[in-house]
C-alpha cells in the first residue's frame, strides 16, 4: 500500500525545489562568469564543469539503482523497486547529458564529435546498458517478477560503472584525466586553478541536490502510479 | 501432512488465492474442486514449491513452506499441466535423468518398473516428442512417482487419459493412498472426485468456498452443494 | 547457498554433470543447434569477408576481431535454443522440482552451452585457418578462446534465463547479453590478436588477468542471482 505520504507533497521536496532552481543558476553564473577562460582551449572549456558534475551525478544513480537493487533481493519491498528505476532513469539522463556536453568539447578540442576512446566506448557501453535494463523492464508482465530482474539486472550492470571510471586511469586514452593524474598522451589537459576547483565543486554541489530533487519526484511519480493501478483495480472490482 | 493456514496469493495487484486453509492427513485422498481459473493450479504450484505464497502458513510432509522448501522437495511429487518432459528425449531418457536428479539407488530397475506399470515399456526408445497427449501424460505420472513421494500433488492427472489408463491410475492412488501417501489433485470433474476422494475442496474465484467434508462420505446430492457454492461465490466476488 | 543440510560436493557434482550430460543428450537426438550454429558461423564469416573485403594484409590483423564477432552471434543461438529446451513441456519446472541445489542446475546449463562454443569453435578455427591461410595454432590463443568462451557461457546462461521468462525473449537475449559482454568481447579480441601477432607475454597478462577475473565472477553472480531468477 502506497503510504499517506504521498498524497502531499513534502515542504522539504518543495524547498528543494526552490534550492536546485537558486543553485543551478548560480552555477551556471559561475562557469561563465567568475571561472577563468582557460587559456589553451578557450570558452569551450566552460563545458568541462557541467560535463564532470553530469557525469558524476549519472554514475552515483546507477550505482543507487543497484544498491536499492541489492535491498530489493535481500528484502523484497516495492519502494526499492520503485527507487531503484527511478535512479536508473535520472541517470541515464545524465549521463547522456554528460555525453553531448564531452562531444561539444571534443568538437574543437580533438577535432572531432566523437572517437572511439575506451572512455567513450566504456561510458556508452554503460548508457546502453542501463537502456536494455528499460527494456527487460517493459517485457515482463509480472510485478514481483519485473522487481526481481531489474534488481539483477541493474547489479550486474553497475559493474559497467567502475568500468566507466576507471577506463582513463587504466587504458592509453586521449580523454583528460583533471582530477588525478592521467595518460600523458592524452589531449585537451589542463591545471585547474583555484577559481576553477571552486567552480567545479560548486557545481557538483548544484548538479547533486537538482538530481536529488528530480530523483524524489520521480519516486513520488512512481509511487502515485502505483496507488493509481491499485484504485483501478479497487474499482474494477479484482 | 499437507496443511495450510490463511494462505494467499497475489499476481501483481491480482489475488488469486485468499485465505486458503486446507489438510490433508497421510493415506488420504483429497479432491480440490472448482471451474476453470479458480486458483487450482496456482494452490498447487504453492504447496510444490514452485511458488511462494504472497501470505499465510503452510506445511507439508513435515516442512513448513516455502523456508524448507529445499527439504520438501525429495518427499514431493508434482504432476502439472505440462507434462514436464525433454521432447527430443526418449521416454527411458527423461525417468533416467530425473531419476538422477532425485538419486535414486537402482535408477535402471525404478525406470522399467515405472514403464512397465504405464505400459509404456514397448515405446520406452522413442522421443517423447511422438507421443499422443495420453502417454505423455503417463510418463509423466510415472516422473512424478519415480522417487516414491509422501505427498502428491497431481493438477488434472485424468485428463488426456482413456478408459483403460483411468482405471488403472485410479487404483494405483487408492493402493498408495492405502500405503500412507497423501493425495491432493484438482479436478473440474465431479464425478471423479467423489468416486475416488474421501474429503473434497471447492475453490472458486481463489476462496475455498464449500466447507471440507470432514471425514464423512461425500453426500450423493454433493453437486447441488458444489453448484450452489460457486454460485455464492461469484456472488461474494 | 544452499550447499549447507548435508548436501556433499559429489551430489552437487553430480547434478551438475547430470544437466551438462541431459542437455548433450538432447543436442545429440535433435541434432539441430550445433548444424545450425555452424552453418551461421560460415555464413557469418562469409559476410564480413565482403564486408570488410579481406585481403591477406587485412586479415591478420583483423582475424582475432572476425572470429570473436562470430562467436558472439553464434552463442546467442546456442543460449536461445539451450533455454528454449526447458521451455518447451515446462521441463524447467520439472528440475525446479527436483531437490537439487538450484545453482547446480545453472552451472550445469553453462558447462553445456560452454560445450557448444567449444565445438564450434574446433570445427570454425581450421577452417578459417585453411580458407584465410593463417596460423591460429598457438596455445596462448586457444588458451583465450576457451577463457572467453566461458565468461560468454557464465553471463549468457544467466541472461538466457531471464530472456526466457519475458515477452519477446529471443530479442531480448542480445540487448541484455551484448552490453554486459562488451568488456569480456574487447579483452578477448585484444588477447586473441596479440597472441596471433606474436607478442611478449607481458604484453598479455593485463588481458588475461581481466578474461579471468571476468570468468570468475560472471559465474559467481550467477550462483548467487540463479535462483532468484527461476523463483515464481
């Protein structure tokens, strides 16, 4: 049964609200005016906030997904189903954020939209992924069962995320490593400065709480669709 | 040896079971009831440890469900709808096989025995996949005895079956029921039911909804009750 | 999970190999998968030949990435058909049945669609090596073959399962198994083509650290996720 909870809305959802909207403006005030123009790449380096927070963001949701997933397998509770799915789909939002905004940087940067880096192969194999997870999904009728393999299938695909992090520290690759220490070959590095880490981890805060409050939406979403079939049946009489 | 308390179960937001409470005593034969989707198959996937109840108790042959499911498994047999066969496999092929799994000492002299009981022992070579729906069904019998269960679960074993084969299945479950084996099977035939089973079952829209006759004979105008139940109960529903 | 109550590894084992054995049984009778899977495999290679127009300079390098492609496609319908098996008279429920420990019944899956590839592969690798004229006679590469194979086998069995149970499942098997697979595919090739090429073991050993790190834990998430997958 879908809690009381539901039927209103929280007044923290809503400040968080309000906090995502002021911080996400402010962020973007941030990139472009107070962070400094990086002098190799230009303005286009501005990207390299967003695009870090997004995927930042994208890869802590999937991991979410499969720890809810975990949950689920241990202690099977339709709220960790329900969670689970809506972390996988802010994610993949996200992390195809985090996609488009490395390809504008590519553009100018390595001359090319796209390349087959193992980190662009790593992240859209970790994209796709959690794509087939939709799915799997939408093919199985059975809610316990749909539960059940979305658990599975959203651990086993997590594995894809490390993958995903680790493919710039471990392989040959062009992709800059900024944080750490990277391949020598690769193209488009740069030192932050001290205006830029402030930036940078300001819009991680901004990129967080706004994936936060979208992720509790979603939950909400999922919850009222699922009192919405429950009430249908009521009065359909099964 | 087969009991069980308030036991429920929900397909999605869909009950098919509600508080079910049924027993069945060792060396009896029992008859469970009802039409078409009643809840029949899914009771007795329940209590095979195929499924798990959404809620309620239940035991059989000494292990409560679905905890010691694991355990109850080598005391269970579980004749389904399908007839649970390897169809490019031989007749002799799938009894051996099971017969492995279950690790029954002396696999090839339980194997022939069981052929030659259903009569299937001229054929025992053939892929299963040749078979007419009445020998599948009795090589399926024969899987499901293979390991000499105490508890047997059996969804519709008349069905498919001619003359000959009814009869001698029933007499088979009337002596392993004299032997102590507890008998469940669904039916949707009355006069089955009443022919062979000491204590029946009505299940309808997923409630047991005529009273188990305790250990009285069933009574001659049993099908006006049985009627008159299903009724009620889509009543109820 | 369930190796506690007394159940001995010998009875594990042996159910094990009473699957692998049952599901060899039934590919020897049919005799469909194997013919079916080797008939696809040729005419596999028979396309990227014009696909990629395989000239004796392309193909050495190239071989190892053909083969692995192959074998990927190829694998799918020895899942698909393995899984279908146990669909058809609802033979899955009759093992479920049985008091077996139900991880058995997974490994014992796997062994035989392991078996498959490995057949394909030993008909498949001659020939290419004939038709293409080049050496794939080389432990190392073999070594890799029969590493990669069985993380294919490990993960696809698990998925295999789990396609079966859904709508559309001959479908969903490559969308569920090709993005899991990516990692254990591109290792695999990589391995394949340095060993071909004649490379320093060192060279080799971070790939086929990562096959067996792979072959190691796809099947202990099996182990562990089998039985929630076949439960009702």
């Amino acid at each position: 049964m879908a809690s009381e909870t539901v039927s209103k809305k929280p007044s923290f959802l809503a400040a968080l609200n309000y906090l995502s909207l002021a911080l996400m403006l402010a962020a973007t005030w941030m990139v472009f005016f107070y962070a400094p123009r990086e002098a190799v790449m230009g303005e286009v380096q501005r990207v390299f906030y967003f695009h870090v927070s997004a995927g930042w963001v994208g890869m802590v949701a999937f991991i979410a997904a499969a720890v809810a997933g975990i949950i689920y397998l241990v202690r099977p509770d339709k709220k960790w189903d329900v969670f689970s799915v809506a972390a996988v789909e802010i994610g993949l939002v996200y992390s195809l954020v985090n996609i488009v905004t490395g390809s504008i940087w590519a553009r100018p940067t390595w001359n090319t939209w796209w390349t087959w880096d193992p980190r662009l192969v790593t992240a859209s194999v970790m994209e796709l992924t959690f794509l087939a997870y939709l799915l799997l999904r939408q093919s199985i009728e059975d809610p316990e069962r749909r539960a059940r393999f979305g658990a599975i299938y959203s651990i086993l695909g997590s594995l894809t995320v490390p993958l995903t992090y680790m493919s710039i520290r471990i392989w040959r690759t062009i992709h800059p490593v900024v944080i750490g220490s990277g391949d020598p070959g690769a193209k488009g590095n740069f030192a932050m400065t001290q205006p830029m880490v402030f930036t940078l981890l300001f819009s991680l805060l901004a990129f967080t709480v706004f994936g936060v409050t979208l992720l509790w939406h979603r939950v909400r979403l999922g919850w009222l669709t699922e009192r919405v079939e429950q009430l249908r049946l009521k009065v359909m009489g099964m | 040896m087969i009991s069980t308390q308030g036991l429920s179960k929900r397909f999605g937001y869909r009950w098919v079971l509600k508080d079910v409470d049924l027993d069945a005593q060792a060396g009896e034969i029992v008859a469970l009831l009802g039409p078409n989707g009643a809840g029949k198959s899914t009771l007795l996937r329940i209590l095979a440890t195929l499924s798990k109840p959404t809620l309620g108790e239940c035991q059989i042959a000494g292990f409560s469900l679905p905890q010691q499911a694991a355990a109850a498994r080598a005391r269970i047999g579980f004749l389904a709808h399908q007839p649970l066969l390897y169809e490019d496999l031989s007749a002799e092929q799938n009894l051996a096989f099971y017969a492995r799994l279950y690790r029954i000492k002396r696999p090839a002299a339980r194997v022939t025995e069981l052929l030659r009981l259903f009569d299937l022992h001229l054929r025992r070579q053939e892929p299963v996949r040749i078979f007419s729906r009445g020998m599948q069904q009795r090589l399926a019998l024969a899987r499901v005895l293979l390991h000499n269960p105490r508890v047997l679960l059996l969804d519709e074993p008349h069905s498919g079956l001619d003359r000959a084969a009814l009869d001698v299945l029933d007499s088979l479950l009337r002596k392993l029921a004299k032997k102590g084996t507890t008998i469940l099977f669904a039916t949707h035939d009355l006069h089955r039911a009443q022919s062979l089973a000491r204590k029946v079952y009505v299940l309808a829209e997923g409630r047991l909804v005529a009273p188990s006759d305790g250990r009285r004979r069933i009574p001659g105008s049993f099908s006006g009750v049985y009627s008159r139940a299903l009724r009620a109960a889509q009543k109820g529903a | 999970m369930r190796l506690k109550r007394g159940l001995s590894l010998a009875q594990y084992l042996a159910t094990v190999f009473a699957i692998l054995r049952k599901d060899l049984a039934v590919e020897w009778r049919s005799r469909q998968l194997l013919a079916a899977m080797l008939i696809f495999t040729l005419l596999v290679i028979l396309i990227f030949n014009f696909a990629l127009e395989l000239d004796a300079r392309v193909r050495s390098e190239v071989s190892a990435g053909v083969l692995w492609a192959t074998f990927a496609f190829a694998g799918t319908l020895g899942l698909n058909r393995s899984m279908a098996v146990e669909k058809e008279g609802k033979a899955l429920d009759g093992l479920l049945l049985a008091p077996v420990d139900r991880s058995a019944v997974y490994f014992g899956k796997a062994f035989a669609n392991l078996f498959f590839m490995l057949v394909v592969a030993v008909l498949i690798l001659p020939m290419y090596a004939i038709l293409y004229n080049v050496n794939l006679w080389h432990s190392g590469f073999l070594l890799v073959v029969l590493l990669g194979s069985w993380g294919y086998s490990a993960i696809g069995t698990l998925l295999a399962t789990m396609a079966i149970q859904a709508r559309s499942r001959e479908l969903l098997l490559p969308v569920l198994l090709f993005p899991l697979l990516i990692p254990v595919f591109v290792t695999a090739v990589r391995a394949s083509s340095f060993f071909l090429q004649g490379l320093e073991l060192t060279y080799i050993w971070p790939s086929l650290n990562l096959l067996i790190a792979y072959g190691l834990i796809m099947p202990a998430l099996g182990y562990m996720f089998f039985d929630f997958i076949v439960e009702e």
